[in-house]
C-alpha cells in the first residue's frame, strides 16, 4: 500500500512509499482512508520547519 512518509527534523522528506499492509491484532480491525485532511501544523513538519522531533 502506498504511505505519505515524513522523516522528523529532515526538512522536506515528504515522500509517497510502499510499505507492506498492516494486519490487525487480536480485537482490532483495519479501516481504509479514503480522505485525509492537512493543517499548517502538518505543512511544517513536512517542511522541517516545526521545531523538533519528539523523543
């Protein structure tokens, strides 16, 4: 499945990648995305712009 992936504090690592689907445990289920939403909070961190990469 393809994932949007951003690597904290590495400005703009914004990238589109295949990544294998999850499968869900024991009493959970897998839901699909069919929208997503952006803030500017997310455009900063993609952007390396945020501050820092929580520990």
């Amino acid at each position: 499945m393809r994932a949007l992936t951003v690597r904290p504090g590495d400005a703009d690592s914004l990238a589109v990648t295949e990544v294998d689907e999850p499968s869900p445990g024991s009493g959970e289920l897998l839901v699909e995305g069919l929208a997503l939403g952006v803030c500017g909070t997310d455009r900063e961190i993609a952007h390396g712009s945020y501050g820092w990469a929580p520990t």
